[in-house]
C-alpha cells in the first residue's frame, strides 16, 4: 500500500464529485463533507439521475442530473463535470455506481478511492460476501431466505434475535 497524498495540495478550496447525491447514502457523505473542518472550503459537487432527489440535497454547491450508471455514456458525462468541475476526488454512493466506477477508475480523470475491482464486486452480494467472511472464520455462516422456500418460517424461528436482516 502506498501512503495517502494530498489531492493537488491545499489551495482555497478543493473539488469533490458525489455521485448519487440525490439518494439517503449520498446525501448522508455530502453532509458529513460539509460539516467536516474543511467543508467550508470544498466545492462539492453531487450528480444524480433523479433530478428531484438531487434536489433536495442542499449540502452541495453544484448539481448535476445525469443518466444512470447503466448508460454507455456515463463515465464519459461524469469526465466533463470532472474538468468542468475541476473535481480531484469522486465519491461513488449507490451500488450500481460504485461497481461502475470500479470497474472503469482508469478511465476518470479524478482519483477514486476504492479497493480493486475484485473486492468491490464481492462486497456487492452481501450473501457472497458474508459467505467470504465465514469461510476465513469472521462470520457465522450466513441463513440464506427466500420466500419462495418451504424452510423459512423455520429458519426464521431459528434465528437469534437481535438479527441482520439484508437484501441480496
């Protein structure tokens, strides 16, 4: 691993591109950016491809409605914010997004900070990924439901309660 280095230096203000601002994760990472001890210096920028989600998002000084991450041009689009923008950092918030632009990282003209592609595709199917972690010890084994099965009322009698519920 290599040793975190500042964007481009401090200047008055640094350039941070969120995606997904429009949704509860997104909004959640711009506020924290805000209120952050450096969030009076940022332009932050948020895209969305829901233009009144992104709207309600009033931590971000630019908005952007934008197709989703399934759109062939996407990385493409988010390249001209970047330059317009300035933006030195992307911050990726759904899911899709975020497995996206992992997939594509070198193709962005801001650094991202994600783990390897690998790893991010892994930790979208928490299923996968919980099965990951108990064979390495850290987990019980996951309780897979579905209600297409017989089994889980019983599996759900089953459960130690508080329990963590999660959609694949």
């Amino acid at each position: 691993r290599t040793e975190p280095r500042p964007l481009r230096g401090w200047r008055d203000s640094q350039s941070i591109l969120v995606t997904g601002a429009g949704g509860s994760a997104g909004h959640n990472v711009c506020w924290s950016l805000r209120v952050s001890p450096d969030g009076k210096r940022l332009d932050l920028t948020g895209t969305d491809s829901d233009r009144t989600s992104l709207e309600l998002n009033k931590w971000i000084d630019n908005a952007y409605r934008i197709a989703s991450a399934e759109d062939p041009q996407y990385i493409s689009v988010l390249n001209k914010i970047i330059r317009r923008k300035k933006v030195e950092a992307v911050f990726p918030q759904p899911d899709y997004e975020v497995g996206r632009i992992s997939r594509e990282s070198q193709k962005l003209e801001a650094r991202v900070f994600l783990p390897d592609p690998s790893t991010v595709l892994l930790c979208l199917d928490k299923y996968e990924a919980l099965s990951k972690w108990q064979t390495a010890g850290l987990r019980r084994e996951p309780i897979l439901l579905s209600p297409r099965s017989r089994s889980t009322a019983r599996k759900l009698r089953s459960l130690d309660y508080p329990a963590w519920l999660r959609a694949r």
